[in-house]
C-alpha cells in the first residue's frame, strides 16, 4: 500500500517545527503497527524564493518508508506511506489531517508490489508492463 497525502492549510508552526517533525516520525510508525529501523532524517531547505522552502524528512520502516514535505509559507504538507504491510488508511488519513491542523486534504491509495505477493498478478503485470512499454 501507498498512501499519498496532498495537505492544505495546515497548522503552519508545526510544519516548519523540527522537533516536532521529528518526533512524528519517531511516533507513527508505531502507531501504523510498523517497525522503524532507521533513525528519522530531517532536513531544512531555503529555497531562493521563501514560499518554496520547508522542511523534507524521512524514515525507514522494515516494511518501507515514510517521508514528508512541507511548504510552511504555504501552509501545505506532502506526506507518504509506503508499506508492504497492510493498514487502515482511512485511519491513517484522519490521524495525520489531526496531526498536522490540516484543513483540506486530497489523498490516494495506490497498490503497489502485488506481484511480490502473489504468482498469479506477477505474470499478468509482466505481460501489462510489456504491452504498456509497447505502446508507449
């Protein structure tokens, strides 16, 4: 599962807030049922034109990752969830536009790496992605 999160005027203190950008990171991969096996990485970026500057973290998880991006002079957050490992993403969903103040959301779903899973998806996506190559 990939859940793709696009966040709209959000609480503008918390997306350019380190600290507590981090200690997102820390917590909710716990709170997903995950395993984090890296440390979490937040980073600042100053961008020549100040509505384009935020911060961008990430964390591994055994089951995948999870990363942000935030535009605090926007107000706006990206955020994904990417796991092999199932999980409520309407749950997940609700908990981050909590989290993160934000007032409108637009989200996706996407699932991904069927095929690892199982045998029968692996050879008809072999023939999709072959016919899709094709055509492009």
């Amino acid at each position: 599962m990939h859940l793709l999160i696009d966040g709209y005027n959000g609480n503008r203190n918390r997306l350019q807030d380190k600290t507590f950008l981090r200690q997102f990171l820390l917590e909710y991969p716990d709170i997903l049922g995950m395993n984090r096996i890296s440390d979490p990485v937040v980073l600042e970026y100053s961008a020549p034109k100040p509505e384009d500057s935020g911060l961008s973290g990430f964390v591994i998880i055994a089951e995948s990752h999870i990363s942000f991006h935030t535009f605090p002079n926007r107000a706006y957050i990206n955020i994904d969830v990417f796991s092999c490992k199932s999980f409520d993403s309407a749950k997940a969903l609700a908990e981050l536009t909590e989290r993160f103040g934000l007032q409108g959301v637009r989200s996706w779903v996407v699932d991904r790496g069927l095929e690892h899973f199982d045998p029968q998806i692996e050879s008809s996506s072999a023939a999709h992605a072959q016919t899709s190559s094709l055509n492009t």
